[in-house]
C-alpha cells in the first residue's frame, strides 16, 4: 500500500493565519489517519516578501498547536533544483527567456485594461532569434523564463477529491513567468517541482490554489510528471459573510495565543469549519478527530469563523483543564495585571489553583484575567457597590453579620459545608430566611450582591480574612 504523504506549504509573509491553520490540521488529521506522513515546506522564495520572524513563527504556532511534521524543507535552500527544471524546460523548447522589461510590460497591461480586455502576456518572445537575445543582452537586459502554453489551450480539468470535477475551459493566462530574473522560480513552478520530488500524493489547500491547481496540471503534463490528487477546502469566511481579514478581528494564531486561548480550543473550532461528524458532536480530543476524520464528511460551503463559537469552546476546555497547567497558563496575565508579584510559594499556588478553579466557568480567554471582579475578592481592590449597601443596611443584618462573625472567627479553617451550616445555624437563631443570611454575607465578605458560589470563596479566604472583612462591614452598616 503506499504511503499517503501531504504537505502545508505556507509562505512566510506573515504570522499563521486561522485559515492556514486550518489547512494545516486537516492534512495533519489526513496524514495521521492514514498512517502517512507530514511534510512541512516553507515557501519563501519571494525575497522581498519573505521573513525569517514569520518562518519562525509559523512553526512556533504550529507546535502549540500540537501539528507537527516529519519532514521539513525550505523552498530557498532548493534554488538550484528548480534553476535546472527550468533550464530543462528551455532546452525541450516548453519554456523561453523573455526580456521584456516591467515598464513594457505594465505600458501593454495598461492599455489592455484601456481596451477593456485581459491584460495577459502576448508571448512576443516566443520565438526570438538567438541574434535578438544577444542583442538584448548587450543592452543590459535581464531575462526571465516563462512556460509556453500549448498553442491549442487544452480545457483543463481538475480532479478534486472534495468538490468533484471541476473544469477551465480556458486559463485567463498567457506564458507565464516560471522562473523569475533574479534566479528564484514562481510559485507554481516551485510547488509542482516540490510536490513531485517531495513525493506529495495528496494536495490539499484552500480553494483560492483553484486556479493555480490548473496551471500547475500544464505544469505537470509539460514536466512529464504523475500528478498527485487535489482537493480543495472551501474558504473561511468572517462574521460579516466577506474574506476573514483583519477587520474581523484577531486572524492570527499568534493573536488568539496571546489572548489566552488554548491550543485545543483553536483545533476544535478549525475542525468544525469545513468537516463535521454528522452525529452534532462538537467537542472533540484530538484522537477522536484523528479517528474520525474523513475527506467524505467535509462540508463544501464556505465557513464563517466565530469568535463567539471560539470562546465557548475555549469556556469549555479552560473548565476541563488540569489545575497546574491552568496555573502555569493564568500566572503571566495575573502578573501582568498586577494581581500578583513575584514567586508564588507552594500555599499561595495552591490557594490560586483553588481561586481559578472557582472563577474558570466566567472566563473565556486567559486574558480575562487581566481585570477581573472575582480576582479583586482575593487580591482587591475591593469595593463596595450601591446594592451591597443597601443589603449592609437591612434591619437583620447586623445580627447576622455578629452571628456569622462569632462562629466563623473560632474556627481554625473553613470548609463549604461549615460555612453551609454556620449559615443554618444564625437564620434559625434570627428566625429569617436563607437570604437574608447570605446576601449580607456576600456583600460583607465581596462587596457585591453576586459572584461566584459564597461558601467557595470563604473557605479560600479563610476565618481570619473573613471576619476582618465582616467587622470592617458592620462597622459600616
Ligand atoms: N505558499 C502557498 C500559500 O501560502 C501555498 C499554497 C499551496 O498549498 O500550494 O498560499
């Protein structure tokens, strides 16, 4: 049988969008499920465009990810291979340097556009002399290698695994440029070279590569080269319906990490953009998308990315999360927000592990954290709102705040269940009911009429803070 090998092959002029993260997972998901293998190519031969910060930076996210590779390559470190395709092209009379300069050719895309036709190359160099090309080379002109079209333009049709057959009755493209007057080769010409010595037997993309997928099966036919399969994802869209770009939001997967969204929560919404198990499961570990994923369960329609969808997902694994990891995670933004300095001893990390397992069903990103109401209980500021009070000031509530104040003050720590039936105690001592225990407890202890469970945060805060907190509030009320 033989092996299914897929590739991402992301251009480093910029961070690692969502979209290509997605691109990314499901042919991860694709290589795992068949035992295959993940080949990761960086497309960085456009000079001027290319960062090494981004190449960086899209294997930093891909990691955090948890989307790793087996094979790595850089299309720059292969200059010299698609140099000598190229050459061999020229010589098989299927490709031809070309001197036009940029002025020319933007003087005759210009007046295309005025004629109200496709500005496409006219092939003028097609059959220069090789008087001509030396001519042009004493003049100082540079050259580039374009790929000649067949004369009689084949439809083409592509064989997409997602979408069926798709066909181009003709490419709105003239010769075009495989080889560019600097030595580097142009994306097409690069992929194709790349996807048939890489060895791909499944390229898988997004459906913008359409109509380079059709250019590259002229490429394929002129190289003499198998082609692999294709299958194209549909695109994701932003909330507004138009192109996920910048003015949707955060697009980056940079972004979405540094706002404190775990990796998971990003895998599991991108898994349902474009596929679906059909049976409304959402939530989803890796292992279980690696079994179920199937190119026959993918959705051919475009995908609207939702940063709501997002947060809740990301709600949802923030609550499932082991405590440690989830104190290693909040640590930075509880620094950074001013909550806490320096290094935590064992007590203090065990008392924020509790404090986080509390507030954790309120937080959709770890950068909630920042500012934060339920953090100010523990480390303050703590206020007193209008409607605290006001419950300060009810009749009873100086009894049950001298109650609760006496009975919480002797003990040496408090669970919930004492703190459950210390409140027991002083409603049937005063005879009133439940709330007018615990609201002025709330208020007393928070400063506010709601807010996570009482009983919790007494028993991380403890008799003794919370009887200062109660005597300061009766001195008040
Ligand atoms: N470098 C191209 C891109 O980032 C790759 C497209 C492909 O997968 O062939 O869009």
């Amino acid at each position: 049988m033989k092996t299914e090998r897929v590739r991402f092959a992301p251009s480093p002029t910029g961070w690692l969008h969502v979209g290509g993260a997605r691109t990314a997972l499901f042919n991860w998901l694709y290589a795992k499920k068949h035992d295959g293998k993940m080949v990761l190519r960086i497309e960085d031969t456009d000079q001027k465009r290319s960062r090494e910060k981004y190449t960086e930076g899209i294997r930093e996210d891909l990691k955090w990810l948890g989307l790793n590779w087996d094979e790595y390559y850089r299309q720059s470190d292969r200059l010299e291979i698609y140099e000598r395709y190229a050459r061999r092209l020229v010589h098989e009379d299927k490709a031809y340097h070309c001197f036009c300069t940029e002025e020319e050719l933007e003087e005759r895309r210009q007046k295309a556009l005025d004629d109200g036709s496709t500005p496409i190359y006219d092939g003028r160099c097609r059959d220069l002399s090789e008087e001509q090309k030396q001519e042009y080379r004493e003049e100082g002109r540079d050259s580039v290698i374009r790929f000649k079209l067949p004369e009689q333009q084949p439809s083409v049709v592509v064989p997409d695994r997602i979408k069926g057959e798709i066909e181009f009755e003709s490419l709105t493209t003239g010769d075009f440029v495989i080889l560019k007057s600097d030595g580097t080769p142009s994306y097409n010409f690069a992929c194709v070279l790349d996807d048939h010595l890489m060895e791909i037997s499944f390229v898988m993309r997004a459906e913008d590569h359409l109509t380079n997928t059709a250019k590259q099966l002229l490429l394929y036919d002129a190289l003499e080269f198998d082609q692999p399969e294709f299958g194209h994802l549909s695109m994701l869209l932003g909330p507004d319906k138009s192109k996920l770009s910048k003015r949707s939001g955060a697009t980056s997967v940079k972004e979405f990490r540094e706002n404190g969204y775990l990796p998971e929560a990003l895998i599991n919404h991108l898994s349902q953009l474009g596929w679906s198990s059909k049976d409304q499961q959402e939530i989803f570990s890796v292992s279980e998308l690696t079994e179920k994923f199937s190119l026959e369960n993918i959705i051919d329609s475009p995908q609207v990315f939702n940063r709501e969808k997002l947060d809740w997902y990301n709600n949802q694994y923030l609550k499932q999360a082991e405590l440690d990891r989830l104190v290693e995670l909040a640590l930075p933004y509880l620094r950074q927000g001013n909550y806490i300095e320096g290094e935590l001893s064992e007590g203090e990390r065990e008392e924020l592990a509790e404090i986080l397992r509390l507030i954790r069903p309120s937080l959709d990103q770890l950068e909630d954290l920042l500012e934060h109401d339920d953090l100010n209980i523990f480390y303050g500021p703590l206020e007193l709102t209008e409607k605290a009070e006001d419950v300060l000031n009810w009749e009873t509530t100086s009894n049950v705040l001298n109650g609760l104040y006496e009975r919480f003050t002797t003990r040496e720590s408090l669970a919930p269940e004492d703190v459950s039936s210390i409140v027991k105690e002083v409603k049937e001592d005063n005879d009133i009911g439940y709330k007018e225990v615990y609201k002025p407890l709330r208020a007393a202890v928070t400063g506010k009429v709601s807010g996570p469970e009482i009983k919790e945060v007494i028993s991380i805060l403890g008799p003794d803070i919370t009887g200062e907190r109660i005597e300061k509030a009766l001195k008040n009320s």
